[in-house]
C-alpha cells in the first residue's frame, strides 16, 4: 500500500513535504471510496427508499452509508500512513477524527451555501475553493489535534 502511495511523490517532491503528499494521497483514495459507497448504496440499496422528511430522503441514508465506511478507512490509513508516532491513545484519535469528520463535511455544506446562495459565486470556482479551504482546515486539525505528537 505504501508503494501504491508514494507512486507519485517524485513528481511533486519540488512543491509539498512528503507528509501533505501522504495526507493528499490518502484523501484521493477516501474521495474514490466515498463516490463509489455513496453511489453503489444509492442506486442499489436506498434509491427506492421514500420519506416525507427532508432529512430521510434516500441520499441522505446514501451520505450515512459512504461516511460510514469512509470514516473508518480515513482514520486507519492516516493513523498508518500519514501521521506515524502520534502520542495518543487509539480511542482518542478515532473520536477526534470522526467528530472533525462530520463538522467539517457540515462546514464544507454551509461554506458552500454561502458561497454560491448568499455571495452568488460561479459553482464550480466556489466548489475548488471550499474544497481548498475545508482540506486545509481538515489537515491541520489533525495533524495538530487528532494525531498529535505524530513527526515532531
């Protein structure tokens, strides 16, 4: 897996630290696994699926499903490929990282409301700079909170 993962880092060794190459790496491969959880789950699982709250529509049971597994995924292949030698418990990483997880995808939903309902920015330009902005903030919270300690 550690191959698989640094296949790239010689093309960009020039411009970021091999840690944030992991962190980008590991987030390409979560980003895969989250669009296909949420698509597979949707289409074959919760697509027929029908309430009359906002909230329990079959893509949000879809959302669940996909952060669900992502979660998980996220957390062991930081914890084993990104952030080595953190000081803390097992417990305590995995709280931290799931709670940062949920308020930031929050935060990326609101941010973008902002962006494009209040503001009136084009879409796609206000998705990139969510995207930016929220994986910056997502970075260094755990670098910095969830998975202290780790490369000192």
């Amino acid at each position: 897996m550690e191959k698989f993962l640094d296949f790239l880092y010689p093309v960009f060794r020039k411009f970021i630290p091999f840690e944030l190459y992991r962190f980008l790496a590991v987030g390409g491969v979560c980003f895969v696994l989250n669009f296909a959880v949420f698509h597979l789950s949707y289409q074959y699982i919760f697509r027929c699926w029908s309430n009359a709250s906002f909230f329990l529509q079959p893509h949000f049971y879809a959302l669940l499903a996909s952060m669900s597994v992502t979660i998980l995924v996220g957390f062991y292949l930081n914890k084993k490929f990104v952030f080595k030698g953190t000081v803390l418990d097992s417990n305590t990483q995995f709280r931290r990282f799931a709670i940062s997880s949920f308020v930031l995808v929050i935060a990326s939903k609101l941010l973008l409301d902002l962006m494009v309902i209040v503001w009136g920015w084009n879409l796609t330009m206000s998705f990139i700079a969510n995207t930016v902005l929220i994986q910056t903030v997502n970075y260094l919270f755990q670098k910095r909170i969830s998975f202290r300690g780790a490369h000192k």
